[in-house]
C-alpha cells in the first residue's frame, strides 16, 4: 500500500510514469491509494491478459470517472451495440480536400454527425464550429491534474469553483444540441427506413413505451450521443496529428508508404478499406504509429462486477481497476527498443504485416473501445489519402523536431508542430 503524498504527487503529475516505478517494487499487481479509495493496478502484458480476458466477466464493470457521473448519472455507452449494429454501415470511401489544420478535428467530427444526424456540416457552420470547440475545451480540461485531483477527491466538484464546472456546462450545451436534432427527425421519421443513429433510437423508443422498465429515453439518448461525441471525436483528432508528426519526422518511412499507395491504390481513385489488405507496410506503420504513441496510457478505469481471488489477491466487488496499456504496448521484449518508432516492429521477415497480441491501443476484453473498427478506418482513409495527394515537408530542421508527448494526465498529446502540405 502506498503513501497518500506520493499518489497525490502522481496525480497533479503524469499517472503512467508513477505506474511504471511502483511496479518495478510492487510487481504486476499492486494497490494504489487514490485518496482514500483504493484501486488495483495491472502491469504488463501476462497480468493484464489474465484479468481482462481470462476473467473478462469479472473484470467488465464500469470504472469510477466522478466528474462524468455528475452528467451521465449511470446512462451513456451500454446501450450503444443494440441500437449501433443495425446502422453501422459507414465502410465507405472518405474524400478529403485540406483547407487548413482545422479539418484534423473537422473531419472525425463529421464522420460522427454523418452517423448521428445524417448531416455533414460546412466547416465554417457556426453551430459545427462551437461544437468542435467545447469537445476541444473538454478534451484539455479532462487533461489536466486539476481534473485527476476533481476524480479522485470528488467532494471538490460540488464545493469548490474550477474547470470541471466549464466541462460540466459543455456537455449540457451538447446534451440540448443533440435533443434539439432529436426534435427535428421526429417529424420526419420513417420506422421502416432509419437514416440515422437518431432514428435506430427513436424506433427502439417506440418498442419499449410498455415496458416501466424501458431505458431507451431522451435523457439516455442524450448522454449515449455525447459518448460518441467525446469518444469518436478528439481521440481520434489527436491521432491523426501525431501520425502526422511521425510521418514528418521520419521521411524514409512516408516514402515506403506512398510507394506502396502508387502501387495498389493508383492517383486516380480513393482509397478504400478493401485496399489495406493488399498493403502490408502501410498497415504496419498504422500499428506502430498507435502503439508508439500510446494516446490513452491508462485506459479507461474498470471496475470488478464482483469478489474475486486474483493471484493470491482477494480484490472486493467494486474495486477500481487501473490498466497500464503502456506497460503493453511498449514492451521491450514483444517491441525491441519500444521508445524507437519503427514499422519493423509490425513486420516479419519476408515483409509481411505481422500480428502482436501486445497492439491494444484499444484495450481488450468485454470493454474493449466500441469505436475501434471506425477510428482504424478513419486512420487508414484520412492517411492514405493526405499522402496520395500531397507530399509533406517541415518548415524546420528535421533535427529539430520532437515527437515525444506533451506530459499529460489522461491522453499522450502530441507536441505543437508546424507542416507544409505540398501536392503531389
């Protein structure tokens, strides 16, 4: 058990770096005191395997995030796979025309509004603007060690004035935005022909008005949608622009891809999903590039749905869990020299894309991130495409440029960097 003064040093600091020092004293599995409630940290690629998979049941429950309960009061993401699955039918060709930086986080957001409202937005649309800049005020405030500290002293949020009330009244502002567009497709609503995630939710309303144990209501509609929202959105942004920094910094690496892009894919049509099969490299330097960046360090907290024995460990029902996908992701003996970025590390020796069990950029088990299969084809189509279409250059020396993360309590941001788009 660990000493108060050290975990509060480890809050107002970077979580992961802290994990990565106990558990070289503790082992794999350790309790960490987060102010007066303790969780259990995994570490290392045997004992997280072992608890979210071997005991996926056991360890499925949904983590402790205080500041968020204030808003989502138990409803959100659960619903997500019954009114999702018989609308997710976005595996289409993205086109991409860059404008200015502004589309990283324009773009993803429209995939979302495509999906949500079955509308794309202008990216000079008012309404479309103040959305991307409250999921981007959101995204810095759920950063910052004020919000660690918020999360682990919960009795500061009603008490005392800070950023998490700006979170707070952000996600309300959204929450009104999205029933307002509820509203609207009520008008027009077609139970035989949903256009969107709105109408699957509307329809499946509908089914259950009998039944006094229905949660399928506005206000989980609401949440849900502000889920994809904050989930689909700046996660998926801030990908994009660390890949383009590696990419930038490593120009031998961007040549091979765009060999491979003139190869398969041509200068005469987009990109298509179909086509990452036939590219072996390009999916490699995907990999790496999600592994290597390591964007949500700590995961989501879980929490155990019931009293488990685990190594010799009683851990009680409700116990927070705190998995380490770093301790994962950059394993030294599955990734050799893991702080270098290198697609090699996703190939075998004929060149063949090769896969790791150790590649969870989106966790595992039975929560593993709902939006995986979206955000890998985001990534694919967003890339292929930018460099299929133009060449990239840095304003300054290559030497000069810095790709390790900005130190960060939630996410791994990638440092502020400028990039000349040059066409093809």
């Amino acid at each position: 058990m660990l000493s108060e003064e050290l975990i509060l040093l480890g809050i107002a600091g970077a979580l992961a770096s802290y994990v990565e020092l106990l558990s070289k004293v503790y082992g794999p599995v350790f309790t960490l005191y987060l102010g007066k409630k303790p969780a259990v940290v995994l570490y290392g690629y045997e004992a997280v395997k072992e608890a979210l998979i071997d005991h996926g049941e056991e360890f499925a429950g949904r983590g402790s995030f205080p500041v968020f309960e204030r808003f989502k009061k138990g409803l959100g993401m659960k619903f997500m796979a019954v009114i999702f699955c018989p609308y997710y039918q976005v595996c289409k060709p993205l086109k991409l025309t860059l404008r200015s930086h502004l589309i990283l986080g324009c773009a993803p957001c429209n995939v979302i509004c495509s999906i949500v409202f079955q509308n794309r937005f202008d990216y000079k649309d008012q309404d479309f603007l103040n959305l991307m800049n409250n999921l981007n005020e959101n995204v810095k405030i759920m950063s910052s060690p004020w919000m660690q500290v918020c999360n682990n002293f919960p009795v500061i949020i009603d008490h005392l004035p800070g950023s998490h009330t700006k979170l707070l009244k952000n996600l309300i502002s959204l929450k009104r935005y999205c029933l307002e567009k509820v509203k609207e497709h009520q008008e027009s609503l077609d139970v035989n022909n949903p256009r969107d995630f709105i109408d699957c939710f509307l329809i499946k309303m509908e089914q259950e008005k009998h039944n006094p144990k229905a949660e399928f209501t506005y206000e989980n509609f609401a949440v849900t949608t502000s889920d994809l929202f904050a989930a689909g959105t700046e996660t998926t942004s801030t990908t994009l622009r660390y890949s383009l920094l590696l990419l930038l910094k490593h120009p031998e690496v961007t040549a091979k891809v765009q060999e491979e892009i003139d190869h398969v894919i041509g200068r005469h049509r987009s990109p298509c999903m179909q086509d990452r099969s036939h590219m072996p490299y390009t999916d490699a330097v995907l990999h790496e590039i999600q592994r290597y960046i390591d964007l949500l360090p700590t995961s989501l907290p879980r929490a155990v749905t019931c009293d488990i024995k685990f190594r010799n460990y009683l851990i009680p029902k409700g116990t927070t869990v705190i998995t380490s996908l770093t301790s994962v992701l950059h394993d030294d003996k599955e990734f050799p020299n893991p702080k270098r970025f290198d697609p090699g590390h996703f190939l075998d020796e004929n060149g063949k894309f090769k896969k790791s069990d150790y590649s969870i950029p989106f966790s595992t088990g039975k929560r593993i991130c709902v939006g995986e299969g979206l955000a890998r084809m985001e990534l694919f189509l967003f890339l292929t495409t930018i460099l299929q279409n133009f060449n990239l250059k840095s304003p300054v020396d290559l030497k000069d440029l810095d790709t390790t993360a900005v130190a960060n309590g939630f996410v791994s941001v990638p440092p502020e960097f400028r990039i000349c788009f040059i066409p093809v």
